[in-house]
C-alpha cells in the first residue's frame, strides 16, 4: 500500500486557486489518469447493459436460444468486470482524495513554520484551523471529482450515441436536455458559491474568537469581562448560524434539483419511448433498453451535478489555502548574508549588551519590555546585532541554530514526552530535567519518559508545563540561550534550586535570562536595568539593590509577591 502523505509535497502553484487544483492534479497525475481510465471503464459497463438487456429480450421474442444464452453470458461478463473495475476505481478515488487532502495539509503546515511568530499577527487561528478541518475535505473531493466526472460525461455521451443509433427524435432529446439540466443546475452554483464563501470567513472568525476565549478566559474572569466577552460570541455565534441557514437553502434547493430534473427527464424519455414502442417505430426490447437507460441516466447526470458543486466548494477552500501560502513571510533571509560573526549579542535600541560566555539578566519595570527586547535579540525583530553585524543581515537559518528564545507561550506538544523534550536523542536529557528540576514529574508519569502528552500538555499544570518547557530548551543547548520568565509559575524553593542548577549546567556560554526574580536575579554574572525600554543601570544583583532604590522597588515588589 502506498504511503500517505508523500515526503515532499513540492512547491505548490499559489498563483490562483485554479492554479492551485490544477497543481494538486499535476502531483496525482498517474493515480489520476488512472481512476478516470477506470470510471471511464466503470460508467462504460453499465452504459452497455440496457443495450444487452434489450437485445435478450429481443431474442426471447423471437425464441431465439442461443443468442438469448449468449447475450446472458455477456451480462454476466459485463456484470463480473463492471465489479472488478469498481472496487479498483473506488481504490484510486480514495487515494486522490486523500492525496490532495494530506498534500494541502503538509503545504499549509510548512508555511506556517516558515512565518514563525508572524502568523498570529497576520492570520486568525480560526482561519488556520477550518483549512486543517474542512477546507481539506473540499480540495480532496473536488480532485477526486475529476475522475468520475469524467467517467459520468463518457457514459451520457455512450448513451446518447446508442439512443441516435436506434432513435434519432430520443437521441436528440438527451443530447439537447443534458446541457440544459446542466446550465439550471449551474445557475444555483454561483449563488451557493457566494454564501459558501461568506459562511467560511465567519467561520473562521467564530473560530479564532472561540481560542482567544479558551486563551484568556482566567483573565477575563479577573477584569470583569467575561459577560461581554460571551454576549459578543454569542452575537457572532447566532450571525453565523444565520448565514449557514442561507446558505442550507440553496444547498437544499440543489438537491432538489439534482433529483428533480433528472427524474423529470427519465419520465420524459420513457413516454417518447412509449409512443414510439406503441407506433412499431421499436420493438420492446428497445423499449426496455430505452428505459433502462432513461434509469441509467440518473446516476451520471447526478455525477455531473455534483462534480460541479465539488469543484466550486474545493475553489472556495483553495482560495483560502493560497491566501495563506501567499502571506508575505516576516523574517526572510537577506539578499545577500552575511557570514556568521562571533561577538557579543546586543540591541542598540535599549543600551542593553550580552557578554559571551556570561549569564545576563535583564530586568524590566515594564515585563513587555523585556519581552520585546527578546524577540530582538532572537530576531523576531529586527534591530539586534551579534558581533557588530545586524541580525537582519544573517542568514535566519544560522540565527536560528545559534539562539534560541524559550518563552511562556512556547506549548509542549501531544505525543511521547521523549519524543517532545528530546526529539533528536542528544543524550542531554538527564542533565537538562535535573536543571529544570523536573525529574519528578517524570518518575511521577506511570509510563515515564515514554508517557503520551495530552494536547498541550494539558495534563501537566501550569508550573509543571513550564519546568518541562525549559529542560526543552537546556536540551537544544543553543549557544546563546535567552529565557523570557522560565520560573514564573513554581514556587521558591524550586525556583532557587533551578537558578542554581541553571547556572553551572550553562557555564561558559551566552545565557540571557529576562526576570525580577531576586532568586535567579542572584545567581546572573550582570544584571540590567531598564526603564521605558532604556537600559539606566547595570552590575550586580547586590550592587543594584545597594545603589539604585529604582531596581530594589521593582525586585523587592516581586520578592514580596
């Protein structure tokens, strides 16, 4: 059995969401080609057993036996193959389905990797999940389409060539409905196109508004907002269920149609074959053959409908995958990088200088600031250098691999917790849950390091979740390691033993540790103050809590907290 997803799904063609099916065709083109030659093959069965049945009964009439047995040998042939056929073309539908499914999730998934931190601030999480959950339904469908549609139109167009065979009036008559039924049905695709697409972007905005709820829920309670907040999703909430009514009405309408029309077109037939039986311009066989094919119709005229509502649905939901394939990415590698220098990490924006090799505290009156700060230094931002060289002239790979910014929005992820805290088995994991003093919550794990996570380690509360995060980032063991809060939400004891521990496993590398707490705060080689984003003190723990009343105010109010 071939393995889903593919390991390299290639460049997808963002330039347009036809453009967009088209490549996801391209990349399935052999199991495609394959399940319209097999749909081709499928339809063409069936479009071949009225004509047979027609002329049994044509060779009953006529007490023919022989060809009556040999005409029930070949439906039974037809019947056996048209069997075989289907279950292998069923067999490569599913393969496109899922193809062009798990395709789109690997091209959406890289490109969020790409744009990093920059696609909170440019895509609602909403967004991204409905492209996860549904949209991915839509593009597989509307590229599996491709093959029945096609098998439909060649067996309506088998029928119609037969039916001019026998009776040119009836020929005529399929010939001329089925692009009529074809442009009523089409007229609903546009209106449900519309109201498809409108339903889609409120979803989105329902969802990401549901997360930040989720998200910020302990807060809301604090301020008092909660109330607001639940009128606002329910508001949102009932305008989208209105717009799914709208849009459920001409999704029913289209039903209706897709049955109505062709049952409609079916008795039609079936009178015309009727009179022309009753005038002896038939015989019965091929009246029974007439109807048959009248009942055969359905199905691929119901095909054809449906590959047209498919088609439309995968092109709202392509439209929307390559609106996030095309979000211009916030950090990009500049023309022309720089090599790599060695250095001191510094952020001329804030006076603040991290000495290499040393472990360096910066203290904010305003946390944001601090954090800001991080984000440059790790060039989330730009304005830092290394060395004297602007991050923003290196090449982000190499940035990456050099510094790493651990922070408290950092999530752990679902699966083994081996696999989470130490995914590449350098071997430091020992050293690094011994520094985050988080060995016990493993040995507490009844399946230890090999214990499945919940979805963001949900199981773990808030200050084990954090010790895990930060023996994660003392694994990676970056040359310039930078912790935004990493003891925030445990206790004293615990928080002294890993400032200690913190301390001596990053001896003699580039450490940066954002904090006011006088615990960690004691064991930084420099500490600096800073005031509206400008460093105004610098030195010791001790030496500012002797010399600078501004710097004890804010670690003693954390001291007392």
């Amino acid at each position: 059995m071939r393995r889903l997803p593919v390991a390299d799904p290639g460049l997808p063609d963002a330039r347009s969401a036809t453009r967009y099916l088209s490549w996801l065709v391209r990349r399935s083109r052999m199991t495609i080609i394959t399940a319209i030659a097999l749909s081709a093959a499928w339809m063409g069965c069936q479009s071949l057993v009225p004509a047979m049945v027609g002329r049994a009964i044509d060779a009953a009439a006529t007490e023919n036996g022989r060809a009556l047995a040999g005409w029930g040998l070949a439906l039974l042939v037809i019947g056996v193959l048209q069997a075989l056929i289907g279950i292998t073309r069923h067999r490569y539908s599913v393969a496109n389905w899922l193809g062009a499914g798990f395709r789109t999730v690997q091209v959406t998934v890289r490109r969020a990797n790409r744009l990093g931190s920059a696609l909170p601030g440019r895509l609602e999480a909403g967004e991204v999940v409905a492209i996860g959950t549904s949209d991915i339904n839509h593009i597989g469908g509307a590229v599996d389409v491709a093959a029945r549609g096609t098998g439909a139109l060649l067996a309506v167009t088998t029928v119609t060539v037969l039916l001019l065979h026998t009776s040119v009036p009836l020929g005529l008559v399929v010939l001329v409905g089925v692009p009529v039924l074809m442009v009523v049905v089409g007229g609903l695709i546009r209106p449900l196109h519309r109201r498809q697409q409108a339903y889609r972007e409120q979803q989105g905005r329902l969802t990401g508004r549901a997360a930040d709820l989720v998200t910020g829920l302990r807060v809301l309670r604090g301020v008092g907002g909660e109330e607001v907040m639940v009128a606002r999703y329910r508001e949102q909430s009932q305008a989208l269920r209105a717009a799914g009514v709208r849009t459920a009405a001409v999704e029913s309408l289209l039903e209706s149609a897709q049955v109505l029309l062709p049952g409609a077109f079916l008795v039609l037939i079936t009178w015309l074959g009727a009179r022309f039986a009753a005038g002896n311009r038939i015989t019965v066989g091929q009246l029974v053959s007439f109807y048959a094919y009248a009942a055969f119709l359905v199905a691929p005229l119901r095909q054809l409908t449906d590959s047209i509502d498919k088609l439309t649905r995968g092109h709202v939901s392509a439209r929307r995958v390559i609106g996030m394939l095309r979000l211009p990415q916030g950090l990009a590698d500049p023309p022309d990088p720089l090599p790599m220098p060695d250095g001191d990490l510094a952020d001329p924006e804030s006076g603040v200088r991290v000495a290499a090799g040393r472990l360096t505290a910066i203290v904010a009156e305003d946390p944001a600031d601090a954090a800001r700060i991080a984000d440059r230094l790790g060039r989330y931002a730009d304005g830092a250098t290394l060395g004297g060289v602007p991050l923003a002239e290196l090449p982000l790979a190499a940035v990456r691999r050099r510094i790493l910014v651990a922070e408290n929005e950092a999530r752990l992820f679902s699966g083994r917790l081996r696999s989470d805290l130490d995914p590449h088995r350098s071997g430091l994991l020992p050293a690094a849950l011994e520094a985050a003093a988080a060995q016990d919550i493993v040995d507490g794990l009844p399946g230890g390091l090999d214990s499945v996570v919940a979805e963001r380690g949900r199981s773990f509360s808030g200050g084990q979740q954090q010790r895990l995060r930060l023996a994660r980032a003392l694994v990676a063991d970056p040359e310039i390691l930078i912790l935004v809060e990493p003891t925030n939400a445990v206790d004293a004891h615990t928080e002294a033993r890993i400032a200690e521990r913190i301390s001596v496993l990053r001896a003699g590398r580039t450490t940066v540790v954002c904090t006011s707490s006088p615990l960690v705060l004691g064991h930084a080689d420099r500490v600096l103050y800073l005031e509206q984003g400008r460093v105004v003190a610098a030195g010791t723990h001790h030496e500012l809590l002797e010399t600078e009343p501004r710097y004890a105010r804010v670690v003693l109010r954390e001291e007392q907290s």
